[in-house]
C-alpha cells in the first residue's frame, strides 16, 4: 500500500468535523486514530518506507505530507496534541520528541519568514 492509498483510507471516515489541522494532515489523523495500536507501529514504518520525496523517516515524513500545502498560519497555528493521535500511547514516549522539535524548527522558521514578508511590505 503507498501513501497516497493510506491518505485515501483517512479521509473516508471523518473522526472530528472541528479540524484545527490542515486537510493533510487531518485525513493522515483519522487514519490513525482508527487503527489499533500494533497497526500504527506498520502504518508509520509503511510511510516511512514510502517517502523518497522526502528524507527524513517515520513521523517526521507523516508531518511534511500532512503539512504539504498548508499556509504559513496554518504552521504556525498547530497544535502539537496530533502526536499522540498518531502514534499511540506505547511509543509517544520513545518517538515524539523528534517531531515536536521538527514542529518547533518549522514554526519557528516560519515565524522568521513571515517577520521578513512584514518588513519588506512595510
């Protein structure tokens, strides 16, 4: 199965209307949340494996192609409490605090761009 067919699966059951997540990473979300944990441990080695647009492995590829097309406020506004939704309790422990950094580097880089957008237009 590849990613675009596990991004397929999310997508069909919506698990919350209220999104504060972007699209991407809201079908990616769903998906998950409807797996069992042992599930979860093949689904994200299954994305990991499937991502050669993207280097980095595991929960940091599902956060670049859930993220994928999201607007600088959408970065920025996201809460981090998706992790855990993702990757179950038994492994939010040993593999979370990788992506919370990521996330943190990337909003922190999109702060500095939007910062230099502002002061260019002013």
């Amino acid at each position: 199965m590849n990613c675009g067919e596990l991004d397929e699966l999310g997508s069909v059951e919506v698990v919350d209307t209220t999104s504060v997540y972007p699209n991407g990473l809201q079908n990616i979300i769903d998906l998950f949340v409807s797996l069992p944990d042992e599930e979860k441990r093949e689904t994200l080695i299954s994305y990991a494996e499937q991502t050669g647009k993207w280097r980095p492995k595991a929960m940091t590829s599902i956060l670049c192609r859930g993220l994928e097309g999201a607007t600088l406020s959408e970065v920025l506004d996201l809460p981090s409490d998706f992790v855990p939704k993702i990757i179950g309790a038994e492994l939010v422990r040993a593999r979370s605090h990788t992506v919370y950094y990521v996330l943190t580097r990337m909003k922190g880089i999109c702060t500095v761009f939007r910062n230099r957008k502002r002061a260019e237009e002013a």
